[in-house]
C-alpha cells in the first residue's frame, strides 16, 4: 500500500525536473490537517538543493493515511529521495522527528511530547465583550457569496448536505466548548464530507466539514512550540487591534475551520484577550511565527470583506484547471518593528519587538533604551559587540551576533528566556557559556551559529528544555557529558543531514527509532 502510494509522487518529481539534476529530495509533514512540502533539486555545480520539488498534496495525504494505518502515527514526516535513473527511497517517521527543510534547516525531534513551554497567553485574564458574529446576517451573507462566486465562474458551487443536530452537537462535545452561533449556522447550511471536498469558500482556504474541524483542532490544540524559531511561544504581540488575541502560539480554544491545505488554518477564537471578542477569526499555522493574525471580529464580518471584494472587483482568477477565483483575506498587521540600517534614536517607547536587518556592524545598541518594554530582539544579518543595553530590558527572545565582546552583560537576566547566539569569523576566542549558569529562565539555546569554548557548561542548566547544534557541536556534547536530562526537544541544524541521519542522531538522544518506515523503488 505505501509502496504503491508513493510512486505516483515520485513520478511527479522526476517530471517536473530540471536539465542536468543529479538527485532530488522531498520533504513533508502530513497530517489530517494537510501537508507541508520542502526540499529541492541538485544541479551539477551546485552545493546545495535549489527549485521547488511538486507538491501532490492528495497523493501525500494518502500515503500519510497508509503509513497511519501501519503505525497510527498522527502525523508523520517523510523524506523521498529521487535520483534520474528512476531509483527513489522513502523515510518516514512519527513527527517526533521532523525536517526544517524551507525554515531554520535541519531537524528537529521531540524528546518529551507532554511538555509545553510557558505562554503568557494562558494567564490573561478573558475578554468580556459580547460575539459580534449574527448567525442569520452570516447565512444571508453566505447565500449572496455564493450566488456573486456563480456569477463570475459562470456554473454554481453545489453544497453538501446540512450537518445534523446531533453531529454539531458531538462535535461540541469533542471539541469542550460550542462553536460561535454564525459559524454553527454555517454547518446548519452545509457540512463539507470531509477534507477533501475541496470547497474554498474562505478565501482561497478550504472549509473543513466537521470531522476534520474536530481531527484538525486535536493535533493543533496543545502544540509542541516551534522550536526552530526561538521564542515564538514566548514572544507573541499584540495584533490588530491591540491585544484582541492572546499572547500564546495555541490554546484549545482555536477552532480552526478552514485551510490552506499547508499547515495554515483559519480559526474562530474562543477565548479571546481583554479587547477582543469571541468568535473572532484568526490565521494561525506554521507561517505564523509571530503569533496568530487578527483577520475580522466574527464570521460574518469574514464573509462581509469577501462580499465587498467581490461588489469592487478585487478577485483573481484561478488557473483553467481550479476554474475558481482568488480572493485576499483581509490585511493583518505583523507585530515586529523591523528596522532596515541604522537603529534610530526615536523608537517608540510602546514598542515590545524590534528585528534589526542588515545594518553596519557593529551595532550600537544604545538607542533600545529608549523602548523599556521589548521583549524579543533580533540582529539579523548584522551583529554587534556589546550586549550591555540589553541588561536593562525585559527582553524574553534574543537573537544576537557577536563581533567581539561577550554574554558577561546577561548575566542574572531575569527575564532572557530564549537565545539565540552567533559569533563572527573573525571573533577572537570561542564565546564563555559560563554566565548562562545565572539565567534563572532560560529554556531555549541556539548555539549553532556561534563557535563556544566549553559545551559542557550546558549541563549546568537545570530548565534548559530546547538545544540546537551543528552536528559537530552535539558530537562533541554527547560524547563529554550526553544530552541535558532536561530536553524536551532538540534541533540538528544541518542543511546536509538526511532523514536517515536525523534517525540516527534521534537515536543517540533516546527516540526508540525502531519501527521507521523505509521503502526503496526504481
């Protein structure tokens, strides 16, 4: 079954290749909620997979759907490998393990799946405003949608048969809360057969029928924090409009109801912050590192904006095969203050995230004192030598490049929570981890960028819960003192690694890697 599954992907791969590939990898997560694609082609001359291999995300839900039925994994991470002479092997694995291929690079395994990091979201106190959604405003809305969508494609869009009583109400029961009365509405109208009915009547997004809302909202309720980006469990801003969401990267009162079919939902808020409202909608998924997005007060505001494009024209066409439209889902302001040159002398003094691209190094920090609330700081591209005016703020998630200088000014930050450190080539000693010993939160350590004097100083870290290094780096570590007990998760940051490595690595760190699956073809 997996070896028949995997074969039209293969096809599709070696198609769609370039002139003079040598090998090709695929990489996926997929899931009841859909796939995620990466990886690439290499090209003669070339050090690394460049291209963008195909996605048949059908093709890859199915041959997640076989490896399910012989494993029960919930998702699963897969790697296939193709060379030009038609000879391909499969990997896969539980996503305990899973490639950052097209993120931070590597891979990442899960060492401890019941942990979760802290998220100040969780202790905010809820909103207490009234839903703004209108249960009939919404079917009314959602009947003239469909009727202008028949209009411009030239044929109507059938619906599925209504949900019944009793499923909304089983889907409630699973889900711990109801749903908000416009969205349940909705379902009164229509209930999608499942995930792939392919009705992207949300903006390009794909609503789910009510057993896929409910399977979706059990693998994203209580997510492990991405790891491959530092702090984004812990650095979470106030969207638009200001503090309408909680600071968190998941809580179980997102009900996701749509998708874009690559790990990206809409969701309607159950809980929401002290200015916003439930049933608000969101975007959250794996392109959201800095938290959800804010889209629109209710469901029925969600189909106002798509009325509204569709009276004023604002639509694309999708290409002849989709014969659909296109439309954007509302704007969404990103929290971070991203900084191009220079850091000015003028910051806000609201302002709680600042990424610095591409300024000239060194970089003065001195400016930031002007901004006493940030709590995530990123020099990207650009490093400097003193961290001193960061001892004053209450930044949680910093990621910094030394030209010099060292983590002395850190030391007995209370509130330093996630680092990611790297150093320049020309930095003249390897940088002390010594006063990390005196960070009384710190639970995240990249040090994959950095060249360190002694590893062994990460022994010494009682709540460290994340690691990322190179596969030099953890060598080293694990053949001096082993994994801190502490992990929860860890990162191989290795753009060469393949999955058979990860497994390897995984199985070092104590992952019982035993039962992966490995099928090979040609």
């Amino acid at each position: 079954m997996v070896d028949a599954t995997v074969r039209p992907i293969v096809e599709a791969i070696v198609a769609k290749a370039p002139p003079g590939w040598t090998r090709a990898v695929l990489s996926s997560v997929a899931g009841a909620g859909g796939a995620s694609v990466a990886g690439g082609y290499a090209v003669r001359g070339a050090s690394r997979l460049s291209g963008h291999v195909p996605a048949p995300f059908t093709e890859l839900m199915r041959l997640a759907e076989a490896v399910r039925e012989l494993h029960g994994w919930r998702r699963t991470n897969l790697e296939i490998e193709c060379l030009p002479t038609g000879e391909y092997e499969l990997v896969a694995f539980a996503d305990t393990v899973t490639s950052l291929r097209g993120r931070a690079g590597g891979f990442q395994v899960v060492l401890d799946p019941g942990y979760r990091l802290p998220q100040p979201g969780f202790t905010q106190e809820e909103g207490t405003a009234a839903p703004a959604g209108d249960p009939d405003l919404a079917v009314a809305r959602f009947r003239a949608y469909l009727e202008r969508r028949a209009a411009i494609i030239g044929r109507p869009e059938p619906l599925p048969p209504p949900a019944s009583a009793a499923a909304l109400e089983e889907a409630e029961r699973r889900l711990g809360r109801p749903l908000p009365a416009d969205l349940r509405a909705l379902y009164e109208l229509a209930n999608p057969r499942g995930f792939h009915d392919d009705l992207c009547l949300f903006g390009n997004a794909v609503w789910l029928g009510l057993d896929s809302l409910v399977a979706v909202h059990e693998d994203v309720r209580e997510p492990m924090p991405p790891f491959w980006e530092l702090g984004w469990n812990w650095v979470v801003f106030d969207t638009d409009p200001p503090g309408a969401v909680r600071r968190c990267g998941g809580h179980p009162a997102w009900l996701p109801f749509a998708t874009s079919e690559d790990g990206n939902f809409l969701a309607v808020d159950m809980s929401p912050a002290p200015n916003g409202r439930p049933g608000q909608v969101i975007r959250v998924g794996r392109d959201h590192d800095d938290g959800p997005a804010y889209l629109a007060d209710s469901v029925t505001s969600l189909l106002g904006h798509y009325l509204d494009l569709l009276e004023r024209g604002a639509y694309e066409p999708e290409d002849e095969e989709e014969d659909g439209i296109y439309l954007p889902q509302p704007d969404y302001r990103l929290g971070p203050e991203k900084i191009i040159g220079e850091l000015p002398h003028d910051l806000p003094p609201g302002l709680q995230a600042v990424h610095i691209n591409d300024a000239p190094s060194p970089v003065d920090l001195t400016p930031l004192t002007a901004a006493p609330q940030v709590r995530r700081l990123n020099l990207n591209r650009c490093a400097t030598r003193d961290l001193t005016p960061v001892r004053a703020l209450p930044v949680e998630s910093l990621r910094v490049t030394l030209a010099g200088g060292d983590l002395t000014p850190l030391a007995g930050h209370h509130h330093l929570a996630a680092l990611d450190l790297g150093t320049t080539t020309d930095h003249h000693a390897p940088v002390d981890l010594a006063p990390l010993r005196s960070l009384p939160h710190l639970r995240c350590l990249d040090l994959s960028r950095a060249e360190v004097a002694d590893l062994t100083v990460l022994a010494d870290l009682p709540d460290l819960r994340y690691l990322a290094l190179t596969t030099r780096q953890w060598n080293v570590l694990l053949e001096k003192c082993g994994a801190p007990a502490t992990l929860a998760a860890a990162r191989l940051a290795d753009d060469t690694a393949t999955l058979h490595d990860a497994l390897a690595w995984a199985s070092r760190l104590g992952v019982d890697t035993g039962d992966s699956v490995r099928v090979t073809g040609g």
